[in-house]
C-alpha cells in the first residue's frame, strides 16, 4: 500500500530529477535552466497538470531564504579576491547607489501606472532593484560567456552583495506602509547597522570556519561538510539577530574562506557546488509552485511595460550614473553591465514581504513582480552571449564551468 509520505517522496523526487534533465536542454537549445525550474514548479501547481496546491507564502520564504544563503556562500567560496579587488568600489556603488536609484526610478514609474501610492510605487521598485546573483551567473555559464577585463568579476561582486540593500528597502518601505509613524532616521540607523554587522559577522565567520577546519581534526571525513554547513547558516542566523544584514555575512564569509587554505578543501568546494545546484532547483521550483499562472494574465500589459522600462531605462541610467567616476570601463562594457541585470529568485522572494504583511496591494505587486522575472529572464538571460558579441565584449573563448553561481 502507497502511503501519503511515498507519494510525496515520488513527486520530489520526479521533479528533482525533471529539473535535472532540464539543465541538459538548457545547455543544449540556450534555455536559461533558472527559467525552466520555474516553468517546471508552475507546471507542477495547481494551474498545471501537477495539481499541486500551493499557496503558502511563509514556506515559500523561508525557503527561498535558505536557498539563498547556501548559494551565496557557494558564490563567495569560488570569488576570487585577487579579481575583484580592483573592482571593489565600483561593485558596491552598483549595489547601493544603483539599487536605490532604480528603486526610485522604477517606483515613480509604477506609482503612475498602476495609480498606486508613491510608497507602493517605490515598494516594487525596491523588489525589482537588486540583479540576482544566481540567476545573473547561471545564466552566463550555463551560456558559456566569457566576459572581457574586470566585468566578471564586476557582476559577480554587484549581484553577490546588492541583496542587503534590496531587503533593507523593501522592509522599511512595508514597516512605512504597515506602521506610517515610523522615522526615515530610525531606517537609515537600521542600514548603518546592518551593513557593518554584516561584514563583521562575514568576517568573523570566515576565519572561523578555516580555522575550525584546519584545527579540529574531526576523525571522519564527511562531517567537515556538516561543519561548514551548520557554520553557513549560524552566521546568517545570528547576524540576522543582531539585526544585520545575513545575506551579506555569509557571502563576505564564502569570499575570507574561499581564498585562504583549509583542509578538505577540493571535497568541500564540490559539496558546496552540488548543494548549491540543489538549493538553486528548489529555490525556483517552490517558487514557481507559489504563483498562480492564470492570475498573471490581468497583468500582463502593465507587467510587461514596468519591465521594458526597468530592462531599457531605470538599469541602464543607475549603472551609468552609479559608475559615473570611472573610466576603467568603457561605455560598451557599461551597456553590457546594464542589459546583465537580470531579476531571479531574490524579488519573487522579497514580493512574499506584503503578502505576509497583508498589504492592501501585496497580491498585485506580487504577480507584476514574478512576470518582471519571467521577462528579464526570457529577454535577457537568452541574449547575453549575443548582446557580448554584438558590443565585442567578450573574450570568444567558452569554458565550461560547473557552478551556478
């Protein structure tokens, strides 16, 4: 007799498995696989054959929240200091001063549109500001992209640490609209704090954990993996505590121990690689189980207009602006950076803040902002090689690279 657990354990297990396949039909046609794990959740819902009812905004959360913890650690592991060093402060403009530009620019833009509130507005822009770390490296090496001088390693930084900003915004732009009395200067303190809170904790857990590997001798292999796993998710869960930034501390912490020696180290950075795939499948299957297919048509016209004008507007003028006092890149590479702002899995995550919130608007803002993700994926993610080519931006040499972000 099939009991409801081995009913369940097929489904994951088939989908899993589906999304496994899917990434071979990513690389083969130059599907962005990010796109077909949540083309597969979608299916698997209950618009789908599937039938799958989802609706649980909080699940959902946490576990796109988890996810990302463990793929921004895997993306600070394989972050070479070396490279992005030079890069540094033109990395965190595009991740503070680009983000809320684009906040603000996109958030005007939708509070016309859609005849929301300004505060709205600015809510959605905050949700669609920060590019996403692993739809942005999935896609260019799952494409096989090899970008010119420091753009990689420009992007890797920019979509690694602009998801504190992006939380910080739409969390205070919710409390303002949930709790009007609150002061610009108590969220400006809260920035401060989580910002600092995040590097020191990311700073601290990193030497940390090469210092807790090199030194414990654990007489078994395989608990080093659980050591660095429990230690991951520690440093977000306690920076987030202390009221910092999480997603900051463990990729600040995937960058100290990523470039300093430890035993173990080749075996851990595969683990870390397949955890990573598995959080990314996951990741965007819940998510793609969350939304409700037939709830986007009403918002495809608006949708689609909020997301040419972020793709082709809001991005390109925050990028220029943000790297307005640099002359390291030229303005074809600084178009490139541009069009290489995909959305992912961080704003449909973020779009979960209203729903929770119970924000008037929050089930509109959510569809708008999954259909932005679905855009920029399909428009961006599929034309990024061409894109490199066309603005002679990329090196024309393909490796191949097995991490997902």
């Amino acid at each position: 007799m099939v009991t409801v657990s081995e009913n369940t354990l097929i489904g994951v297990a088939l989908l899993l498995l589906l999304s496994v396949l899917a990434s071979k039909v990513s690389d083969r046609f130059g599907v962005p696989a990010l796109l077909l794990f949540l083309v597969l959740g979608m299916l698997a819902g209950s618009d789908g054959p599937g039938g799958i009812y989802f609706d649980d905004a909080t699940l959902a959360q946490f576990v796109g929240i988890t996810a990302l913890t463990l793929i921004l650690f895997s993306g600070g592991l394989d972050t070479d200091w070396h490279s992005v060093r030079p890069v540094l402060r033109y990395g965190l403009a595009l991740s503070t001063l680009g983000v809320l530009l684009t906040t603000f620019i996109v958030g005007v833009f939708a509070h016309v549109v859609l005849h929301s509130s300004l505060v709205e507005g600015l809510l959605l822009g905050a949700i669609v500001s920060s590019t996403d770390a692993a739809a942005v490296f999935a896609v260019l090496r799952s494409k096989g992209a090899s970008l010119k001088g420091q753009l990689k390693p420009l992007l890797e930084l920019e979509s690694g640490s602009n998801d504190p900003m992006a939380v910080f915004l739409t969390i205070g732009l919710v409390q303002l609209l949930t709790q009007p009395a609150t002061s610009l200067a108590s969220l400006i303190l809260l920035f401060g704090l989580q910002i600092s809170l995040g590097m020191m904790a990311g700073y601290v857990f990193g030497k940390g954990i090469v210092f807790l590997t090199n030194h414990l001798r654990l007489q078994y292999e395989g608990l080093y993996p659980v050591l660095t796993l429990s230690s991951v998710l520690l440093a977000f869960g306690l920076t987030n505590l202390l009221q910092g930034s999480g997603f900051l501390a463990v990729y600040v912490a995937g960058i100290i121990a990523g470039n300093h020696d430890f035993i173990h180290r080749r075996s851990l950075l595969r683990f870390h690689d397949g955890l990573a795939w598995l959080m990314q499948i996951v990741m965007f299957l819940t998510l793609g189980l969350l939304v409700f297919p037939s709830r986007l048509f009403p918002v495809i016209g608006v949708g689609l207009l909020i997301a040419i004008f972020l793709m082709l507007i809001a991005r390109p003028l925050s990028v220029f602006i943000s790297l307005l006092p640099t002359r390291m890149l030229s303005v074809r590479e600084k178009v490139l950076v541009s069009w290489v702002g995909l959305r992912g899995a961080v704003p449909i995550i973020l779009a979960t803040y209203p729903l929770l919130a119970k924000i008037p608007q929050a089930d509109l803002i959510f569809n708008v902002v999954f259909f932005i993700v679905l855009t920029s994926v399909v428009l961006q993610g599929t034309t990024i090689p061409l894109v490199a080519r066309w603005l002679h931006v990329d090196t024309r040499s393909w490796p191949k690279s097995r991490k997902p972000i």
